[in-house]
C-alpha cells in the first residue's frame, strides 16, 4: 500500500529508480518484497538520520513518531525532531 505508493511517486521525480524499476527489471523481479521494502526503509531512514546530524553539527536530537487513524479511517502520522 504505502510503499507502493511512495515508490510510484519516487520514480516520477527520479528517473534512474524508474529505470531500475520499470525498465530493467523483468515483470517478475519488482523489488517489492517485504524482505526489499524493510531494506530500502532502512537505507532511507540511515540516509534521513545522516542528513539531521550534519545539520544538527553534532548537536544532541531525538525523533518521535506516532502514527493513528483519524475518524475517516487515514493514517496520519506525526513525526517531532
């Protein structure tokens, strides 16, 4: 669902990963097994928490999110730095 989604909207911003995704790869080889989407989750967020750190200059920080569903049944979620 998400993931899916997000990676959809990744791929018309970035055309190397459309490439990757749409291209190269056969129709059976999507790269969106719940083994590659943890993967990939994990890069990003090692990736975001690098990019905070280099902004912060070594400063202290810590990051909460919660997530709920509102009363038309979305997700929201909230994230604090």
């Amino acid at each position: 669902g998400n993931f899916l989604e997000f990676l959809d909207w990744y791929k018309e911003r970035n055309e190397q990963v459309k490439l990757a995704f749409d291209e190269t790869c056969p129709k059976n080889a999507k790269m969106t097994s719940p083994t590659i989407q943890k993967e990939l989750t994990e890069c990003c967020a090692a990736e975001v928490t690098k990019e905070i750190k280099q902004e912060m200059q070594g400063c202290l920080f810590s990051i909460i999110i919660d997530e709920s569903r509102d009363i038309s049944v979305k997700e929201q979620m909230a994230v604090v730095v």
